[in-house]
C-alpha cells in the first residue's frame, strides 16, 4: 500500500528502542508536525528487509537509526530497488563511530538529529559496490579492518570511536602484510597491503580521515593503499608519505579510480570492513553505481554538489 506523502519512516536498530532519549525524540517531531512511522529491528538483516519493504510501499523517505552498520543494512535494502522507487536516505547517528554522520555535519543529539532527518534537503550521491554488497561511506582493508572487527562492542559503546584507537594502538605491534595484487584504472601492483581504505566518503574507525578529498558524487573511489611497510624503523618515511599522500610513494599510493580489483595470494584473506561491518575476502572487484540514491544532509556540506547543481 501506498504512503500517503510526508511520511517519513524511521528504522530503528532494536538496541536502541528502549532508551528515553530516542522515543522523547520521535514524540517531540510528532508534536511538531511530522509523521514518522517507526520500526524495530530484531535481528541482523531486518534493517535490509525494511528498507526495501518501505520503497515497494512507496515511502519517500527512509531514517536508518542506528550505527554505521545500521546505515549500511539499510543501504542494501534500498539498492534492491529500481532507482525512481528508492526512497531518500536520512541518518539519525545511534552508534559509537557515527562516522558518516560526522562527516555529512549532522546535529548530535536524538532530537535534532531526527529533527533534522525529516527536515534537510537530500543530493545524489554514488554507492559502491564490493562483489555482491553495497556500501556508502568507506571500505577498509587489513590493519584497520582488523581493528575494527576486534573492537569489542561494549568497548565502542564505552569508549565511542576511541576505542578503535586503543585496540588500534595494540595491534600496532603485532600487525601483518597482506600479500596480494592490487588493479585499478590504469595501472597495478603486487603489495604487502598494511592499510587500504576505499572512500566514497572520508572517515572511518571513528573518526580517521582517511581519503580526505573524497565525494560522494563524484562517480569516483578515493583510495589510499599503504603497502610493504615492514618494520617500524620505517614508522617515519610512512608516516611522512600519509601526510604528503603522494600518487606513487616509497610505502603510499593515494589514488582516484572507477573501480579496484584485489586478489590475495593463496589462500589466504584480506580481513575488511564495509561501512564498519567486518568480512573476510580472498578477491574482490569495487564498482561505482554513479547517483544512485539521494542521501539527506545539511545545505552547508560540501561533500557533494549542492541541490540543484
């Protein structure tokens, strides 16, 4: 059945149903006027389902509550659709990393982020696509993709995106190469990969700008590749490349590309992350689905062309 216009649907990861804060804030938008449904997920891959549920019913706009994971869950479920049935994607920041929330400029707190959820402007944006799933934000490869996945969640919730710097300051002294070969537009290389970081946007891991530069409408991967960095005698050189980002360094290549393939040597796997959500890929090819979703953000952010350009 078909939504009456101005519903705005709200997805809520069930974790965070219960707290005061979130449901002062959806009854504080609905005594100003707004109509928001909500539903709760139960388990992973509900998110997904409603997402999806909610374009065939024709919702115009979709509110992923929840972390990044939650966004990304909510992402799949809408690519699923035929892109003039996709509703428009807002974001209230539920999680401990929030990292494309942050990036975007969204308001903290429950009731001006939901506020403005339901209030912001939407743009189109790219969504990119690793084999068979989607991600919006950023994916990352070996060092901080191990970090992320060995991050204990009720660490991140004490913490917030501090505790990717704690687990990441530990790892820092027993981390790994991952071999492998690497293709992108116009070039390869075999490397002994430390860090890869895929940007449709700029941060993750709580708060790392790792491709900086990048846009969400750019029909462009920003990536940055730190490779065959073997002992920390070479801390320095590396740390001085990051800074510079260099097409072609000694240990860093920063890079635009449509697309990037990986295949790791053997059988061995690279340990990744996909809008903070933790996988394991012996091959991989990323695409780019050029505008194909508009994403809700505030006038002011320049991580996409403003409305109308």
């Amino acid at each position: 059945m078909a939504q009456p216009p101005g519903i705005n649907r709200l997805i809520l990861n069930g974790q965070r149903a219960q707290q005061p804060e979130v449901r002062n804030a959806v009854f504080a938008c609905r005594r100003g006027g707004l109509q928001i449904e909500v539903r709760v997920t139960w388990e992973q891959g509900d998110a997904q389902r409603q997402a999806y549920m909610a374009g065939c019913e024709g919702v115009k706009r979709v509110i992923a509550g929840g972390g990044d994971g939650s966004v990304n869950e909510v992402v799949n479920g809408l690519m699923q659709l035929p892109r003039d049935k996709r509703p428009e994607l807002a974001i209230m920041p539920l999680g401990s990393a929030n990292d494309l929330a942050r990036s975007l400029g969204l308001p903290p707190g429950q009731a001006a982020s939901l506020d403005a959820a339901c209030r912001l402007p939407s743009r189109w944006v790219d969504v990119p696509l690793m084999n068979d799933r989607y991600f919006i934000n950023m994916a990352t490869g070996g060092f901080g993709a191990a970090v992320t996945s060995s991050t204990p969640k009720r660490l991140k919730r004490l913490m917030g995106g501090g505790a990717y710097s704690v687990v990441g300051a530990f790892k820092a002294w027993r981390y790994e190469l991952y071999q492998g070969h690497v293709a992108w537009e116009g070039d390869e290389c075999r490397a002994g990969i430390f860090l890869l970081a895929l940007g449709n946007g700029v941060q993750a891991g709580g708060g790392q700008k790792l491709t900086p530069a990048a846009r969400l409408d750019d029909g462009l991967l920003d990536v940055m590749l730190v490779r065959d960095f073997a002992s920390l005698r070479q801390l320095h050189g590396m740390m001085k490349e990051l800074r510079a980002r260099p097409y072609h360094g000694q240990y860093v290549d920063a890079f635009r590309t449509r697309w990037l393939r990986f295949e790791a040597d053997g059988d061995h796997y690279l340990p990744l992350t996909l809008d903070g959500e933790p996988c394991f890929q012996n091959a991989f090819e990323v695409s780019i689905s050029p505008l194909a979703l508009r994403l809700v953000m505030p006038d002011s952010c320049r991580l996409a062309a403003p409305a109308g350009e």
